[in-house]
C-alpha cells in the first residue's frame, strides 16, 4: 500500500517533468533525467542479477538515459511514463546482452547455489535457470513475472502495459509462482 | 550517481531532442498519393475511373485493397512504441471481418464463373504487370517506411519490419490497381496478394537490422 502510493507520487512527479520538458522547459527536462537514473539503475541492476553482470548497470541505465533522450516523442501519455522508461531500459539491457552474447547462469554455478537452497519458493523459482522456467508458463504469465520480481515494475505499470486488471495481474503472478515452484519441486525430486 | 552519468544528463538536457518529420498516417497518405501520381504518368489510369464511373468490381477491388492497406498503417504507429501492446478486439474483428469477405467473395467467383473463365485471367499480361509493379511500387514505400520508422523506437523489430511491409503492399496494391482493369476477387488475391506477402516477408529478413534502436 505504502509503496503504491510512493511509486504514484513518482508516476506524478515524473508526468508533470515530461510535461514541462515537451514545453521546452530544459531545467524540467535535466531535473527528470537526474531523478529517473536512479530508478533505470535499479531496474538494469534487477535485469542483469540472472546473468551475473550487475556491474554494467550503468553502462546499461546511460544507454537508457540516451535511448529516452532520443525517443521521447514516443512517450504515450495514456501509459505510465515509468512503464515507458523501464521498457527503453529492458531493450537495451537485452541488445547488450545480446552484443556480449550472454547466456543465463545455470542453477549449477556456484553464485546461484546459496539462494537455490533458500526456502522461500519464489526465490528459489526466480533464480532456478530463470529463463527456461518462465518461458514454460503460459503466456503472458512468465513475461508479467519477470517485469514485475526482476525489472521491477508495479502491478499498476504491468496492468497498464497488458491491458488487464489489477486483480487479474496478481492472480496470473501468484498460480504463475505456484506452478514454478511445483516444477522446480518436480525436477529436483527426479 | 558516478560523474560520467551526470556529465552525460548535464549534455543530453542542453541538447535539442529529435522529432519525426511525420507521422506514419500523414506519410502513409502522401505516399498513396505519390503512387497514384505516377500511375497516371507513366502507365494510366483505367478508362471507367478517368471518366468517373467506375465499375461496382472497381469499388469491390479497392474495398479490399484499401482494407489490408489501413490494417497495415493504422498497426504502424503503435509497433512504432517501445512498450508492446495487446491487439485489441476491434483490430481482430476488423481483420476476422476482412478475411470473411474476401473468401465469401472468392466462393461466390467460383459458384457464378466458370473455371476455366478466372484460371485464364491468370494468363493475361495483367497478371505479370500487377506482380511488377506491386512489388516495385512496394519496396519504395517500405523503405521511405523503413526511414520514418528509424525515428521511433518499436520494442519488436521484426514485427515493426512485417508491418512495414504489410503497409507498403498495400498502398501498392491501391497506387497500381487504378490501372489494372481486371477486377476478379481471385484475380485480386492471387496478383495483389503474393507480391504483398512476399513484400511482408522480405521485410521481415531484411528491415530489423535497420530497425535496432
């Protein structure tokens, strides 16, 4: 609850600076980009844990800075502007991935090994060879789970983006989680 | 925050952003009219639409032409958005609604006309000159696309290229098809349809290198 209501005063801040910025107000436009590194850093350090290379995050959140410098015009204001900057953010983290030709950490490196023994079953589910797991679910539950346990996003941002309910996004996550954590028991019981 | 990030906000907020010249309807309408202008000049204009009482199989022809070209450019501007969003169900029913008709039109070809009487149309000159001038008239409007689209940012490049493609067909197939005078639903789906698939394919292969933002 308490998150919400500071994630909207965010989501308002930041549509009142795109505002002002598409006025022309260049003060407007630095302070949004000053506020928003910050916030794209958490979401490509989030992105890049699976694949051990937290340490370009910021590489990643400057290539994102640039992307939105370029692209503002594509903002949409009927969406969250956070939404927005976080899908710029992900398609960067993901051609990075791809120049550097990185592939996803198996549940048998040894970083993983520690949370692969947590006990809490949506840690275990999101750090268990990530991508194979999620891409097992029913669309769009594997790319809702990623977006909101690993980028970062809220459900209002993801309800937004896929054009479903509130309600509908958390029921899709929590049977999404649920089925991961069977299949992780599953396999690891064979 | 490191000093290299806020030296690049501190330039990136002194420095003009970049604007599209046009949107993709505005472009999309000018190229249409760019193809009917050189229809007129360099091959003609169907005699029935020069004197301004074409045929209802003209209308029929441009219904469904003009059908797959606003699918295509009307998709164009929301592929053009990082944020990917779900086909709505006005989109789909459109497209449903459009499948329907071609084939309930094609079906009632097929029950009035003899075989024999569409199979030969495919012999015709007109069915050479629809393929070459489609695909030709195609690949300039998917690249003057392809230029627009580079200004924006589609969070799926490949689907942004087949849009791409689907759109250029199809404002191909209107630009030419004021001066084909064969009208034949089956005719239509065979001529205007492989070069616009072939178009959408070859868009797909080639375009989304062009497209990486």
């Amino acid at each position: 609850m308490i998150e919400n209501k500071k994630t909207s005063d965010i989501e308002i801040r930041m549509r009142s600076l795109v505002m002002e910025t598409r006025f022309g107000n260049k003060s407007s436009y630095k302070t949004l980009l000053a506020e928003l590194a910050p916030i794209l850093r958490k979401s490509a350090m989030g992105g890049l844990a699976p694949f051990s290379r937290q340490a370009h995050a910021e590489d990643i959140t400057q290539e994102a800075l640039l992307a939105i410098h370029l692209k503002l015009h594509t903002y949409d204001e009927s969406m969250p502007f956070l939404a927005w900057a976080r899908a710029v953010t992900k398609h960067k983290m993901i051609d990075y991935l791809r120049r550097n030709k990185v592939r996803m950490v198996s549940i048998d490196d040894q970083d993983f090994g520690e949370l692969a023994d947590t006990a809490n079953p949506e840690v275990q589910a999101i750090t268990y060879d990530l991508k194979r797991l999620l891409d097992s679910l029913k669309p769009p539950a594997g790319q809702i789970i990623y977006a909101m346990k690993v980028e970062g996003a809220t459900i209002r941002e993801i309800s937004t983006q896929y054009n479903m309910t509130e309600s509908n996004i958390k029921v899709i996550i929590h049977r999404g989680l649920q089925k991961l954590a069977d299949k992780i028991k599953g396999e690891t019981q064979e | 925050m490191t000093l290299r990030t806020d030296d690049l906000i501190q330039i990136l907020s002194q420095s003009p952003r970049p604007h599209p010249p046009f949107g993709f309807l505005l472009l999309s309408f000018l190229l249409m009219a760019a193809f009917l202008v050189m229809t007129m000049a360099f091959i003609g204009i169907r005699p029935d639409v020069v004197a301004l009482a074409p045929s209802g199989s003209f209308y029929q022809k441009t219904f469904l032409l003009a059908g797959i070209m606003t699918m295509g450019v009307f998709s164009l501007s929301g592929a053009a958005l990082p944020v990917e969003r779900a086909r709505g169900p006005v989109s789909w029913a459109a497209l449903i609604f459009l499948v329907l008709v071609f084939l309930g039109l094609i079906g009632r070809e097929w029950m009035v006309s003899a075989p024999r009487d569409i199979l030969n149309l495919f012999f015709l000159p007109n069915f050479g000159f629809c393929l070459f001038h489609v695909v030709l008239y195609g690949v300039v409007g998917a690249a003057v696309l392809t230029w627009l689209m580079r200004y924006y940012a589609p969070a799926n490049t490949e689907k942004a290229a087949r849009l791409i493609g689907l759109a250029a067909g199809g404002l191909a197939a209107i630009g030419y098809s004021v001066h084909c005078p064969v009208d034949s639903p089956s005719f239509v789906a065979v001529a205007y349809g492989l070069p616009i698939f072939g178009l959408l394919l070859a868009c797909r292969l080639i375009l989304p290198r062009f497209l990486n933002w």
